[in-house]
C-alpha cells in the first residue's frame, strides 16, 4: 500500500503546483524503489524567528510523507549563529559529508558559498535554494516568491502614507543576500520614480533585530525630518517600531514592513506598524521537502516554487495572529 500512495502522490504533485517552471533534473519516479528512510539539511541564514517558521512547515512535510507512505523522514534544521557565510560554509561542509538525501539553503552570498555548494553538486548531493535565485549557472530548484514585487507592494503603500512626498530610509538585512538585496533595489527604484519622495538613508542590520533597532535609532536622531521606513528583512520592521515607539513618533514615522513574525504582527495591532507584505515560509519549508523527497525518487520537480505573498494590516491582521 505505502507505495501505491506514494506513486500516486508523485505523479499527482506536479499538477498541484500548477504552472510552475519544470527542471528536467532527474527521471521518471520509481515508488517500487522508493526508500524506507530520507534525511533532508535545512541550512538558513541564520538563527531567526522567520526560519524558525519555514522548519515548522518542513516538519509538516515530513509528517505527512510518513502518514503517506510509512517511510521516516528526517529533517535536520541547523542554523548559523550569526549571519557569516563562513559558519554557514562550515554547517553545509558537515552536512555534506554525512551524505543526506538533499541540501536546502538559504545563501548567506552566493559568490562566497559557490564552492561548498559545488562540492556537494559533486557529490550527487541535491541542493535547493530557499527564497533566492542561487548561483546563477547551477540551476538549482528554487521555493521562494517574487520578492521584488513584494517590495514594490511595501514601497507603494509607503508612498500612500504620505500622500507622494517625504523622507524615508530603507532598512538593508544581509547586504550580500540577494533577496534582501533585491528588496531594497527594487524599493529604491518605486521612490525613485516619485519626484517629492527622498531616500536620506539606509541602514544596515544583517537580520538582527536590535541591530535594526540601534541603525533606526540612529538614523532617526541624524534626521529628525524623516517619515517613513521600509525594511528589506523580517527583522527589520520590528527593530524599527521599537525605535519609533522608543522615539515617540508612533504615528508620525510610518512603517510599512516585510514578512509576518508575531511580534511584526503584534505592532500592527499597536498602530506601530501600518502594514506588512509577507511571504509564507511554512509554506516554503512544506514544498521544500515535498520536491526533495520527489527528487530523492527520482522524480522531475519544479525549478521554482512561487508560494506568494499576503499584505497584512489592521483589517487582517488578526487572522494571521
């Protein structure tokens, strides 16, 4: 019976997702090979609140593979203490050479961990990227969303606040993260195109939220004139509304944040925050080991899981909490 379901399931999944992008990476499944045990290397960016989410959803995952099909499934969550791609580099060489069915990984920089992930590619070690675009000439299958978009939807509703004309600053998280990147590029290019909209500064608070909060601190004191924020991480906005309500300028900072973590949530039911555009991590942690587990089967995967994003206020906020 387990591997009936299992047939199933794998030729199911693919419908499921619907449009996505197909990478030819591997063969038709086998469910009469199926395995009886998988073990799947989580590896984040670091040790956070939102990462602590998308393990959640790939615990999910490994519970509902189980229930399926009987087979047990391991995922092992290892998270860097700090954002260094050295640690980070380190946590993927170990877990290499324990030989684990995949590899999900949310890079830290894609240039400095190119050689740890190409050490594992040499190994037959599958390598998934979590919410990025990877190293550009190692295809590697992608679960994540459009977070450009997403910061043009903060970006936007920023310019909303204050009626087209002010003075804002971005909160950067991990420079060399392309997705945080990304999101301040693309946060700079929506005020850019309004001519009353300024950028006087930008912080940088490498997904740490005290730091965030002394950058905003900081960056509100050398400019007492501001009026808005968008941060470029989940830590940002909560580092941010601390420092706005430590300021006394609840209300007249506005801030418009990024992803869902509780207490980001928990500021927009205070009035602190008016606003976040999320991601979903659980989801992206479920799909994550689903596509693993599809690929440990010999199965073709999507290249890129888009699991979207929500915009989150006070009309909503309270069905996220």
């Amino acid at each position: 019976m387990p591997n009936a379901i299992l047939r199933n399931v794998l030729h199911a999944l693919p419908f499921v997702l619907g449009t996505a992008s197909i990478a030819a990476t591997t063969t038709t499944a086998n469910a009469d090979n199926a395995q009886s045990e998988y073990r799947f290397v989580v590896v984040p960016k670091v040790v956070h609140p939102w990462f602590d989410q998308l393990n959640e959803g790939a615990q999910e995952a490994a519970r509902e593979i189980h229930r399926l099909t009987g087979a047990e499934v391991t995922v092992q969550y290892t998270a860097p203490q700090s954002a260094s791609v050295a640690e980070q580099n380190q946590i993927l060489e170990r877990a290499i050479a324990t030989r684990p069915d995949a590899i999900i990984t949310d890079l830290l920089d894609p240039t400095g961990n190119r050689t740890v992930v190409r050490e594992a590619l040499d190994q037959e070690i599958p390598v998934s990227v979590i919410d990025d675009k990877g190293i550009e000439d190692m295809h590697l299958p992608v679960v994540g969303s459009d977070y450009c978009t997403q910061a043009k939807v903060a970006a936007e509703r920023l310019v909303e606040l204050l009626d087209q004309k002010g003075n804002v600053a971005i909160m950067m998280g991990v420079p060399t993260a392309s997705n945080h990147a990304q999101r301040a590029k693309c946060s700079q290019a929506v005020f850019d195109s309004y001519p009353d909209i300024e950028v006087v500064a930008t912080g940088v608070d490498n997904d740490s939220i005290s730091t965030a909060q002394n950058q905003a601190a900081a960056i509100m004191q050398s400019h007492p004139d501001l009026d808005g924020w968008v941060p470029s991480n989940a830590a940002g906005p909560i580092g941010i509304g601390q420092a706005v309500k430590e300021a006394g300028k609840v209300g007249q900072v506005k801030i418009v944040g990024i992803d869902d973590l509780n207490q980001t949530l928990d500021l927009i039911q205070e009035g602190v925050i008016d606003s976040t555009s999320a991601l979903r991590p659980r989801m992206m942690g479920y799909w994550f080991i689903i596509s693993a587990w599809q690929r440990a089967n010999g199965a073709e995967v999507p290249e890129y899981i888009d699991t979207g994003h929500v915009f989150i206020d006070q009309n909503n906020v309270e069905e996220y909490l």
